[in-house]
C-alpha cells in the first residue's frame, strides 16, 4: 500500500451539531479509532464535508484546499444523512462520487442500494423479507399531510406508546417516546415543518439492547447497553452504559441470515431484547466509534480494510 492508501479519511458534517460539540464529539472518539488505526499501520484524517467539491473531468475528482483526494487510491467514510436536506445532497455527491472512483468507500461494504444502510423503514421491510422479528414501521407522511397517518396509527398501533424517530439519522438524535395518542396529534405537527421523513413505532418494552459486529459474515463481538437512569435510549452518545457480551446465542442465526441477505462484509446489527425475543432495531454498515473496552471490534475493522486494498 502506498502512504495515501494509509490514511483513512473520515468525513463528517459538523453543521448538524451546536457549535463546539462536533469536536467534543471528534476527541471522544479519537482515542479509540486512532489507536486502532495506528496499530494496524493507518493514519487517520478528519475531513468537514463543507470543506470538500466533489467534480468530474476525466474522472471523479475531489477536492480539498486545492488536494485531489482521489489523485491516490485512498479509504472514505463519509456520514450520509443531515438534519439540513441541502447538506444531506452535498453528502451523497460527495459519497457517490467516492464509489466511482478506485477509492475504497469503507461504509459501502454490501450489495444493494445504499439507502439498505440507512433508511429505517427500508430496513424493517428488508427483514420482514427473510422472518426477521421488527417492529411495524408507519412513515409519516410530509407537510400538511402529516396528520394523514394518525387513523392508520390508532388502527395498527394503538392508542401507545409509540417511537417517533427520523427515518435516516444516527446517534439517538430526534428520538421520542410519546405515551398517548392525543400526545402524538401533537408531535406530527411539530415534525411536520422538520423538512426530513420521520418515522412511526410501537414502543417495544425492553431491558436493554445489544450490537452485535460482524465481519465477512462472522461475529467478532457483541456489546450489552442499557439505558442510563430516569432514560429510555441506550445509545452510548445518550448516556446510555455498555458492557462487553461472552455470548450472543438469542441472535447468532438472526444475524447471519441478515449479513448473508446483504451480502454484507461489515456491519453491526442493534436487537432490543423484549420480554418476547430479541426484535431488530436497525443496522449499519461502516463504523462508528469503537468501544475502548472491545479492542477486537477495531483490529478486526482494520484487517478488513487493509484486505479490501490488497
């Protein structure tokens, strides 16, 4: 590999956060991603998309303060959603110009279209496809209309509680937990003017949640989380506390067929674990940050990149 293939570059939207806490945010994760890089011989850069233009010539181009980026073969991940719509296209020019390049585009790691990544109803009626256990998914219509789904709510869902969670946003952001219907009237207006697709869930009672992390199919490691006190949510960037898992039995079988439908070589799964089984929350391709307390997650992401270069 040459010193450029060396370098991952992960390119993140600073403009979706109060100002300071994008790099809060950077530092936390840092410890754990750079130390795994580095111990795999990668070098990594943090890239503010409004910083990058992507083009085309002769071939896909992007630049950064006068920088081709894709002169060299080289590793993106490239965060694919935005609170802002207008953002949220500049990140898919930026992350589709990658994919067309000779670049490896490190949260591309499945077959499919790309929105299987991200799109949270998508996902629900994915799994649905192979008998995967999850939650019924209503999206919220746009606008004005918004309040067109609410019979259908009361006739699916019932009268609550519900999770109203954008359709494609990442880290526990904009999730709420609403316990009645008339509450819910409400909140449709509210996100109604949020200018993104929102979607509605029953609220499935549970304990807690676990990631699993696959490779190329196999499981590496699984992480238990739990709420923080007095919360519902048990995304770590929410306060929700994580331990290490030995076993993850319940889902194995759940988790391959998922990875094997998706043809998918990296990917972490999130089940909630209810008083009936293990139900699905969602799924992700590419990573995140690494937890400090599970080295493997990391050396094992690492070796898959440098194989994907070789």
């Amino acid at each position: 590999m040459s010193n450029a293939a060396k370098t991952v570059n992960l390119i993140y939207r600073p403009d979706d956060f109060l100002p300071g806490l994008a790099d809060t945010m950077l530092k936390r994760k840092i410890p754990s991603l750079a130390g795994a890089a580095e111990r795999a011989g990668f070098a990594l850069r943090f890239l503010p998309v409004h910083e990058l233009i992507p083009a085309s010539a002769d071939r896909p181009t992007l630049w950064h303060q006068g920088e081709d980026l894709l002169s060299t073969r080289q590793c993106f991940q490239v965060d694919d959603f935005s609170w802002d719509p207008q953002a949220s296209h500049f990140l898919k020019a930026v992350y589709r110009t990658i994919q067309e390049s000779d670049s490896l585009l490190l949260n591309r790691s499945m077959d499919g279209p790309e929105y299987l990544a991200t799109d949270k109803l998508a996902i629900a009626q994915h799994a649905a496809k192979f008998g995967i256990p999850a939650p019924v998914s209503l999206a919220v219509p746009y606008g004005r209309h918004a309040r067109a789904v609410l019979p259908l709510v009361e006739e699916r869902l019932g009268q609550g509680p519900y999770i109203l969670k954008p359709r494609e946003m990442g880290m526990g952001f904009a999730v709420q937990k609403i316990d009645t219907f008339r509450q819910l009237s409400s909140a449709i207006d509210m996100v109604a003017q949020a200018g993104i697709g929102y979607l509605l869930q029953p609220y499935l009672p549970h304990s807690a949640d676990v990631r699993v992390y696959l490779m190329e199919g196999e499981i590496i490691a699984a992480l238990h989380r739990s709420a923080g006190k007095g919360a519902y949510m048990t995304n770590i960037c929410q306060g929700g506390i994580s331990r290490v898992l030995t076993g993850w039995g319940e889902v194995d079988e759940l988790c391959r067929t998922i990875a094997g439908s998706l043809r998918a070589s990296c990917l972490s799964v999130d089940w909630l674990l209810t008083d009936s089984g293990p139900v699905l929350g969602e799924w992700s391709t590419g990573f995140g940050s690494f937890p400090d307390h599970e080295p493997k997650v990391g050396e094992a992401f690492f070796s898959w990149v440098r194989s994907k270069l070789a």
